[in-house]
C-alpha cells in the first residue's frame, strides 16, 4: 500500500488535544538504526489537534488505514463499510479471515442502525457506554457493514469507545469504523503509538498519537446474540459488574471457542512466558505485582508496588513488551489474584505463556 510522505506533526502546539504527545518514547524494542526509524516514525506518528483529526477522516473516508487511541488499546481503524479497507486491516494485521472485527461507532443510536438490540442489550449499553465492552448482536441485513468485518457469521461486535480521539474522530469521520488492535495478528496489543508504530507502521497511513491507553487491556466481549449471556473475552468491565447487572453469564464452551479470536495462543512475547513465579531463574526477568519482589532476577518491573489491579492491567502490555528481549532468556509473572480486572490480566497471560 502506497504511503503518505507528508509530515504527519502539522499541529500547532496550542491546538493539541490534552492527551496527545509529540514524544516518539524510544522503547528497547525499537530497532537499533534510530536516525532512520525515528524519522519515519515522526513522518507517521501525529500528535492529535483539529487538523490532524480531518486528515485522519479524510483518510478513513477514502479507504485508508489510521491507526488511533482507544481507552483500552490502540485501533487499527478503516472504514467500516468499504469492503477493500476492511481486507486491508485483514492484510496488514497478518490476521486469519476467520476471526471478526469490532466495529467502533458514535454512540447507540449509531448502533442499532447496524444490529438488533433488546431490553438487555439497552441496558447493557446505558451501564457501560462509552466504554470498554463489546457487544455481539446480531447484524441487520441492512446494516451496509462489510461482510470480511463479521467474517460471514450473522453476528455483529461493536461498541462506543470511551477515548476523546476515538470520539472525536467516528465524529469527524461520520461511519462507523472497525478496527482490531493495532498489533501483527497473535502478538502483543499495543498501548502506545510507538509500539503501533513497530509493529503495523509499514503497512498504514497515520497513527494518531493519543498518549497511553489509560485501561491497557481490551475490552471485555459480552455475547447477547441468543438466550444466555456468555463472556467471550474478559476484560477493561469485570464479568462481575456483568453478572450485577445479568445474572448468571456462561462461559464460552471449552475447546470451541464462540470467539474465533479466542485462541489458545496469542499477546505472545518471543521469550518464554512463566506463570505464578515464586523464585527466581535464570537469566529472567521478573513482571512484579505487590511490595515484595523475590530476589535473584535480572531485572525487574513492577506492574503494581500497591497491588492494584488498573495499574497493572495498564502496565501489562507496556512491560512485556520492554522485558521481550536479549539478554533475558525468560519473563516470569508473580501471581495476580483471579478478580475483577485480575481474570482479564491472567487470560492475557496465559495465553502469551501458551505453547504455540
Ligand atoms: O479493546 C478492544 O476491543 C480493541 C480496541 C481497538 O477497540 N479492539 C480489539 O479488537 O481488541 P480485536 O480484533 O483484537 O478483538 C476482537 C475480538 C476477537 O476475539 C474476535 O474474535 C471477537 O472480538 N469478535 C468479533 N466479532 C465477533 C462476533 N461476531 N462473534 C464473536 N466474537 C467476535
Ligand atoms: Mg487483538
């Protein structure tokens, strides 16, 4: 896919949203050449301000890719609607067209236009959006959705991102706009432009640069499409505050995942992941979650000193990413506790520790 030249930091400091940075981070995982790479990443990484949001529309409108900040993790946007752009997000992503994407839409009257939503549904929706939870219905036959976007099932996944930038760019955009997060298929998500940028930038037009994604894991996938409801994905909304408002929420049946993007393995780091870490090995690195840290690694990163769940479920992705390198032949993960944002943590995880 051709690829816009222009500068993409043609904001005006004063007119930059709250969140948006102009920093490219350097991460350890940025390849070492970094005159080059930080160029092209500058060329491509866009701090967000009213111009930089048009172009991004402009872009989504004409079938382009654009990637951008969502409350849990980076987008890989494209229209909706378009066929073509959808098989790009497909292309780009590496990302078997079996498994569905998330269309991303305004708000609900935006998506009962595109599926079929009941009292439950409704309520649902009045609880947690804008926010981090996915909603599969099922599709209206005239929704005008691409068909690779549901892979062909007569379900639809969508939900109203809470960001400002994602707001404010299905706004500006006026459609709605799938968009999977912006990783290579099976890797781990990203939670900053930077890693959006090492991952898919060869493949995309823009990445709107909206800072950290403040809930860091993706959103939690309820399925409403038939009688009972079944959590798909755990994640940023706990299946306890679904069960408050639902009742009883089945699990998907083991082994078959409802969810085609629930496979056993994937957010895979390349170093071996180890799971309810005790002591240390060697040559590891240590993910730490409360005060205490066992000693003997080589080094360590603490997803919460306080033991708190949203901190840690925001430094997940971040620090996997920052310890998934030489000279460490391992990454060991203390325990996390099975609650509340700690069952989104712990899928995450065991998934990047699966055999692959
Ligand atoms: O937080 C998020 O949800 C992020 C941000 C960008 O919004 N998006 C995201 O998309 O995580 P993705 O494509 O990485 O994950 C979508 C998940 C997959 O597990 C997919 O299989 C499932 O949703 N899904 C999509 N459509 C579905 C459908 N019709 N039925 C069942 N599962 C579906
Ligand atoms: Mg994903």
């Amino acid at each position: 896919m051709s690829r816009t030249r222009r500068p993409a930091n043609n904001c005006s400091p004063s007119r930059r949203l709250r969140h948006s940075s102009t920093r490219v981070a350097p991460t350890p995982s940025l390849p070492r050449k970094r005159g080059r790479v930080r160029e092209a990443a500058l060329a491509l990484i866009s701090p967000v301000c009213p111009e930089a949001l048009a172009r991004a529309a402009g872009l989504l409108q004409a079938g382009r890719l654009v990637a951008f900040p969502t409350e849990t993790v980076y987008g890989l946007g494209g229209d909706a609607t378009n066929e073509r752009a959808v098989a790009e997000i497909f292309a780009a992503k590496g990302r078997p067209s079996f498994n569905p994407l998330i269309v991303h839409v305004g708000g609900l009257a935006e998506a009962e236009a595109l599926a079929i939503f009941d009292d439950r549904a409704r309520r649902v929706v009045a609880k947690f959006w804008p926010g981090p939870l996915t909603l599969v219905l099922p599709r209206r036959a005239d929704s005008g959705l691409s068909l690779l976007a549901s892979a062909g099932l007569h379900t639809v996944a969508i939900r109203t991102p809470a960001h400002e930038v994602a707001q404010a760019l299905l706004r500006e955009t006026g459609r709605p706009i799938a968009a999977p997060s912006a990783n290579r298929s099976g890797r781990v998500s990203p939670t900053k432009a930077a890693h959006v940028f090492e991952e898919i930038g060869d493949r995309i037009d823009l990445i709107l640069d909206g800072g950290r994604t403040p809930v860091g894991l993706e959103s939690t996938v309820l399925d409403l499409s038939s009688g009972t409801p079944a959590l798909l994905r755990p994640g940023g909304v706990t299946s306890e505050q679904l069960t408050e408002l639902l009742g009883p929420i089945a699990a998907p049946a083991a082994g078959q995942p409802k969810s085609p993007g629930m496979l056993a393995s994937h957010y895979a780091t390349s170093l071996p992941l180890r799971l309810e870490a005790t002591a240390a090995r060697n040559v590891e690195a240590l993910l730490a979650f409360g005060p205490d840290a066992p000693p003997g690694f080589a080094e360590v990163l603490w997803l919460s000193r306080s033991g708190d769940l949203a901190e840690a479920a925001a430094n997940l992705f971040a620090m996997l990413r920052a310890l998934d390198r030489p000279p460490f032949t391992g990454i060991a993960v203390m325990p996390i506790p099975e609650h509340g944002l700690g069952r989104a943590i712990n899928d995450r995880l065991r998934r990047a520790a699966a055999p692959r």
